[in-house]
C-alpha cells in the first residue's frame, strides 16, 4: 500500500505541475487589457489551491508520499521548462 502512495503521490505531483505550466501560459496569453490583474490573481490562487491541497493529502497519507509527490513536482517543473525552451529555440531558428 505503501508504495502505491508513493507512486500516486510522485504522478500527482507531476500532473499538478504540467496543468500548472499551462495555465500559466493561459494566464501569460490574456494579461492585456484592464481586466487582467482579476485573471491573474484567480489563477494564481487556483494553482497555489490545487498545489497545496495536493502536497497537503499527500503528506496527510505518508510522508514517503509528500515527498514524493514534491518530487514528482519538482521533475515535472525543469521537464516542462525544458520542453518550453525547446519550442521557443525551435521557433527562433526557422
């Protein structure tokens, strides 16, 4: 059972990331316009909602597992950033 936290724990934590990363990019895509500090605010309260409850039951289950899905997070973080850096030199080249 154990080892399943952690692993539910690790993917968890790489899935909170990945739809973090785009909805920053959401976010980054509509910051124009007088409205936009209300967007901006929703939705970095909504990923910092959906982080923490994630880290919170996580580690409410096992420790191994907040660990775990910390970890998930973090790798998920530079994949994501480098995936990004990917496409943007891509991009720039042609």
């Amino acid at each position: 059972m154990r080892a399943l936290l952690v692993v539910l724990g690790f993917l968890g934590g790489a899935a909170i990331e990945v739809f973090n990363t785009f909805t920053r990019k959401w976010t980054v895509e509509r910051m124009h316009g007088a409205g936009s500090v209300g967007w901006i605010m929703g939705a970095l309260l909504f990923r910092l909602l959906g982080t923490s409850v994630l880290l919170l039951l996580a580690f409410r289950a096992d420790p191994l597992a907040g660990v775990a899905a910390l970890l998930g997070y973090m790798v998920s973080r530079w994949v994501m950033v480098w995936w990004i850096h990917r496409r943007v030199t891509e991009n720039n080249k042609s």
